[in-house]
C-alpha cells in the first residue's frame, strides 16, 4: 500500500546522511553487529496497532518495563535494565538525536514526552553503546524518531474514535520544489476518561500538537542538508494522583473520589530544532545540531491534608483513619478546629522548564594497522532550567463538593534550578574479519546551582564522570554472533546535590544472536552492580524536599533477555510472523539502612527493589496478506513491590499482575486507502498498575476503536 509511512521510508532508503541525522542505531541491519544490544523497531512495525501510547510502544522491545499511571500513557514511566521506571527520570530520552525531556539534568522526573501518535521509529540502545548517548547511561537510551521529510509530494489524513469518547484527527502534508523540502504535521486527539467522579465530573484530555519540518540540500561541492524543525504541543488533562483504598478498587475499580474533582493538567511545549549535516571529500560525516526547547505546565492537585495524616495512610488502612478516609470520599463534610485538621490540600504546581545547547557528531571511516575503523566523536553542550511556584490553596469538603475556605496560603515551593553540561565521548568501532570490537569513553563536566527564594539561599555543586566502556562482536558463523561488554554507567545529581552523591554502575553484558533470512533471536543477559543508588524526591512524595536526593548505597541488578522473529509464507498470497520478547529480572540491595525516601523506608540486606518486575513479556503473531491482516499482541507484566522486601509479594504494597491481549485488524481497500479496527485489552482485565502516590489505580479497560487513513 501506497502510504505516506510507506513514502518516508523510501526516503530514509534514499537519503543515508538523514539517517546519521536522527539515529542512535540507524537500521535493523546495523543492529545485528552492535557490539552492544539494542532494539530499533520501524514505521511498518508501528503503524500495526497504532498506539497513541508509548508504554505499548517499548513493551515491544527486550529489557524495557512500564509503570502505568493513567491509562493512556500520558506521563510514561519507563526503566531498563534495573534503572528505575519513575517518571522516566533514569533513562537517556531523546527526539531525533536531541535531548527531549524538559530539563535532563535539573529536573529529570518531568511530564513532557513526545506524543507517540508522532512517533515513525523507535530505537532503544543498551550496553556500552549506550555511553555516547547521555547523561543517563545506567540503563540506557531511547531514542524516538519523528516522521522525515518525504522525497515527493504527499498528503495523509487519519481519523480515529471509539469507546469513552475517544477521537483522534492526524494529518500531514509534504511540499517537496527542487532542493527545498516542506513537511507539515497536525495531531489533536482525546477521550472522554474512562473513570467516574462520583460528582460526574470530566476525568478526560485533550492534546494537541503541530509541527514543521524543512529540508533544504544547497548545490554545492559538498554534500550537505539543511534541516529546520518547529514544534508546538498543549495538553488540558482532568487528571489526578488520587487512586482508591484497595477495598473500593475490587468493587469499582474506575471509580474516582470527590477530593479530585478540582485536578487538572495543563501545559505548553515549545522546541525548535536546527540541524545541518555534510560529508567532507575525505569521506567524514559531520552533523550540528542547535535545539531549544520550552515547557510550562500547572497541575492542580490533590496534595493530601493541610494537617493530617498521609494520604497514602489512608488509602493503605482506612479504617485506621476513618475520618479521613470519609472527607476523601465525600461522605463526611470537613469539620476546622478538630484535634486533627483534615482540610484538604490542593496545591497547584506550577513549573517552566527551558533545555538548550548546541551538539555536533563527527564520523570517519579509515583503515590502518590492517584494521577497519569507524571513529565517532561527540560533543554537546547543555544548558536546562526549572522554576518551581507551588502554591499551596486549602478546601472543605461540603456536600461532597470540593468548596475553599479562603484563607491565603504561601507557596509550598519557590525555587530556580539550574545546570550547564559539557559532554564529550570517543568511541572507535573495530573491524577485523569477523570481530567488531568497539571502545569508547564518555566524559561529563556537569555545574548546577538551586535559589530557594522562600529561605533565601542558594547552593552549587560541581560534578564530573570519565566513564569508559568496551564491547566486542564475533560473527562465529553466518548466521551465529556472539557479544560481549562493560561500561561504566553514570545518572547524575541534581543540581546542588542535596546530600546525595551521582548515580554510579559498573555494567556487564553477554549474549548470542541467531539470524536467517525467516528466523532470528537472540539472548542476552545483564548485571549491574551499582556503586551508589540515587533516589530522588518529587512532589508527590513525603517527608522530603522537591528535589531532594537520598543514598541507596550498593544494589545488584541481574536478568537475561531474550528476543526471538520468525517468518513462514503459509501460500504466496499470506504471511505468518510471530515476535516474542521477555525479560527476566533479579535485584537486591546489599546494605541495611533507614532512608526517609518514602518509597525505600527501611531496607534489610537482600531485599528487592521496588517497581522491577521479575518477569516480563510479550508475544505478537500476524497473519498478512495483500489486502487483510490480523495482528495479536499478548503482553504480560509480573506483579511489582512498591516497597523493598523479601519472600511474598503480597504481603506488602505491590502491583498486580497483568495480562492484556491487543487485536488489530487492517483492510486495505485501494492504494489510497486503509480501514483497521483496534480492539485494547480484548479480555478486559482489569489491574492495580499503582499504589503511588496515593492509592490504586487502574489499567485501562476493554477499548474498542476504528481508523480510517486516506491518502491524498
């Protein structure tokens, strides 16, 4: 079918410096020789379930796990390989090669992603490849790719909608005269929510985003491109940290309480990114990229009480805290002047975050000494901002109405952080016969500085890591490869450190890989003995200040991935492929402490870490022919701890497990045109996916929709 996906992708076949533009790992083939693991998965891949959700998007690859929130992916917590899921705070994130989270280095557990409806590849790179693509490198990178400028003229519209409300309008247009290129991309979609407020209040979103590209190949003894992208997003979410007491979650799981009927999200992301890549006459590459990104967001939440106990108390044992428990639920009206004070707390939390700076890649090819070497070189300079204004307002509950009270609140937070980083790492990849052996370091200057306007001060801290890394690949036959690597892995303080010390591994890999033509896989497993463990507070924590970060000391994480395709022609009209993945993964803390990071508390020697899921997977088989195709995607996530511990799981705060089958059914009626019918969670399983911050929240449950794509 004759789509613009199908389009792009021809451009990316036709146009390889794009490709060293935007790309981590470039294509499925270069995969198979890294000399680390790694994962791309590409437009065709994608498109067959269209996910608007990101959490569904990296299920797909090895290594990875998700911690719902929402139900709709949208503030994704992602970990790889041990590094923790929360907010995503412990992975590389980028855009097209760019750094994308709001402020990386100053405020790294931020909201922004890119809206995955955007997304045309994703690449996730682990292992000592993983160093050139920091500040991150414990886990590893991910790396999403955005729809490239088209070699041809084209337009496509797409049109989704189905249960609670649920609508998507997408559309693009590209304008190709000469050497100038012009791609513009549209994107608004939303849902009714799939929770009930007790009051029938909106528990929906609404997203919007747009986006310019150009694309400019100036005729000149070099060869170069000229690259311009402009983007603007917003989001207005009726959505809300306050899950339910476990007991109301098995009666009506999608329920919300009155005390989260003033939550609401919204926020404004602006980038522009500027890119020009050349070839020189010696065959170097040479890519610059300058960015500039802006994000400002305000989220009015339920917080907890002003003076009472802890909203994530009360949920956990509600009939320990029964008065409680009734104000959140609205069935009790607030009482002032009690012994305990349980006006509710809504503070809004209100952020602007700016990330800037300017990166440039070089790569040579050169043979010497007999051997054949691929010399990378890159240097990034960073600059990223947070100002923080949380302003505390107070409630009654009345009536089951969330009413204020009037009185005037300071702000809970006012403060201004933020970080300059100056980035360089070397790698040469060696080829010889068939080794490919690849040695690297990355090295990072790092000085940040937090002003606490409500206390008047102002601290700041320097950091630097030189962190080497080393991997090999043999290609023991033609279709069996062996790998092997070592890294230092490296996640960075906050700026001003606040009493913790940066985030230090010492990783290892190995593994084999298995590839014809109609049958491919391969195994690897992972250790990461962690010198030091980082945890960082967020607002939604307690006991601790926004930012601040506590010492887990040394913890071992250990697991094994494994990857397998295979392809079967049933008769030459229909293809059968079948795709699993699964992770195996084991963790322990190796020292006994007390830590007043709520989501560690009091930690014996050899208990596991919290949000790691020792088993993880997923299994996807397609039937496809020339006009129909029929794709099943089952994915399973093990019960998770909440809390660290030994021996049963569910004798402490946990996550269940999950098992959720996705259909996807696709007709192509003409080379312009495309139906599919998208059936989530077929079963309608229904899972605590989260008991933070406060109280269980559910997956999303059984979702029915229908697309239409016209090309023009």
């Amino acid at each position: 079918m004759a789509t613009l996906l199908a389009c792009s992708a021809q451009a990316l076949e036709a146009e390889p410096p794009l490709i060293k533009e935007v790309t981590i790992i470039g294509t499925k083939e270069a995969n198979l020789k890294l000399s680390g693991s790694g994962v791309r998965i590409d437009a065709d891949e994608l498109k067959k379930h269209a996910y608007s959700d990101l959490n569904q998007l990296v299920s797909a690859v090895p290594g990875v796990y998700v911690r719902e929130e929402d139900g709709f992916g949208l503030r994704p917590n992602i970990g790889i390989r041990g590094a923790t899921s929360d907010r995503s705070q412990k992975i590389t994130l980028m855009e097209d090669g760019v750094l994308i989270g709001p402020a990386p280095y100053s405020a790294p557990a931020a909201y922004y992603i890119t809206n995955a409806s955007r997304v045309f590849a994703l690449e996730v790179l682990k292992g000592p490849s993983a160093i050139k693509s920091g500040p991150h490198t414990v886990g590893g990178a991910i790396n999403l790719v955005t729809r490239p400028v088209p070699i041809d003229n084209t337009a496509e519209i797409d049109l989704t909608a189905g249960s609670d409300g649920y609508q998507k309008l997408a559309g693009a247009a590209a304008y190709v005269n000469g050497n100038l290129a012009i791609l513009v991309e549209g994107l608004q979609y939303s849902s009714d929510g799939f929770k009930r407020l007790d009051d029938g209040g909106d528990t929906g979103f609404e997203r919007n985003d747009i986006n310019l590209k150009m694309r400019w190949k100036p005729q000149t003894k070099l060869q170069q491109t000229l690259t311009l992208k402009l983007g603007f997003a917003d989001e207005d979410a009726d959505e809300t940290y306050l899950g339910l007491a476990d007991s109301d979650f098995a009666l009506d799981p999608l329920r919300r309480y009155p005390a989260s009927q003033l939550d609401r999200f919204q926020s404004e992301h602006r980038q522009i990114h500027i890119g020009h890549s050349m070839t020189l006459e010696s065959g170097t590459d040479v890519n610059t990229k300058l960015y500039l990104n802006e994000f400002d967001r305000s989220w009015n939440k339920f917080s907890g009480f002003m003076d009472g106990p802890k909203a994530q108390d009360v949920l956990r044992d509600p009939g320990d805290y029964l008065g409680a428990y009734r104000i959140l639920t609205g069935t009790t009206d607030s009482t002032v002047g009690d012994f305990t004070d349980l006006t509710l707390d809504i503070t809004d939390n209100d952020r602007e975050y700016r990330s800037q700076g300017v990166q440039f890649e070089l790569s040579h090819r050169a043979s010497f000494w007999g051997l054949d070497h691929r010399i990378d070189v890159g240097l990034r300079y960073h600059e990223d901002q947070v100002r923080r204004r949380h302003q505390q307002r107070s409630y009654l509950m009345r009536s089951a109405q969330v009413v204020s009270d009037g009185i005037e609140r300071p702000y809970k937070t006012n403060n201004f952080a933020h970080t300059d980083a100056l980035a360089v790492s070397v790698s040469n990849q060696i080829s010889w016969a068939d080794w490919t052996i690849n040695v690297g370091v990355r090295h990072e200057d790092i000085s940040g500085s937090v002003d606490n306007i409500l206390e008047g001060t102002s601290i700041a801290s320097d950091q630097s890591i030189t962190a080497p890394g080393f991997g090999a690949h043999l290609q023991v036959t033609e279709t069996i490869g062996v790998l092997a690597g070592v890294y230092v892995g490296f996640s960075p303080a906050g700026p001003g450190k606040s009493g913790a010390d940066a985030e230090e591994s010492t990783n290892f890999e190995y593994g084999i890989r298995y590839s014809t033509p109609t049958l491919s896989g391969e195994v690897i497993a992972f250790h990461s003995d962690y010198d030091n463990l980082l945890g960082r507070c967020r607002a939604s924590d307690s006991d601790c200040d926004i930012g601040q970060e506590f010492s887990g000391g040394m913890v071992e994480v250990s697991g094994v991935e494994f990857l397998g395709e295979v392809e079967f022609a049933l008769t030459d009209d229909w293809l059968l492929t079948s795709k699993l993945n699964y992770t195996y993964s084991d963790s322990e803390f190796e020292e006994s402490f007390f830590s007043q990071f709520s989501q560690w508390g009091l930690v014996d020697k050899g208990d596991e870490l919290p949000y790691i899921p020792k088993h993880v997977g997923r299994w996807q088989v397609a039937l496809e022919g020339d006009r129909w195709s029929l794709d099943l995607a089952l994915k399973y996530q093990h019960e998770m701890r909440e809390e660290p511990g030994s021996g049963d799981i569910g004798s402490g705060l946990h996550t269940d497990s999950l098992t959720v089958l996705d259909i996807a059914v696709s007709r192509v009626v003409n080379d312009d045109l495309e139906l599919k019918l998208l059936l989530r969670n077929a079963a309608d399983k229904t899972a605590i996916v989260s008991h933070r911050p406060y109280g269980a929240r559910p997956n999303q449950p059984r979702t029915l929709l229908a697309q239409v794509k016209y090309r023009f």
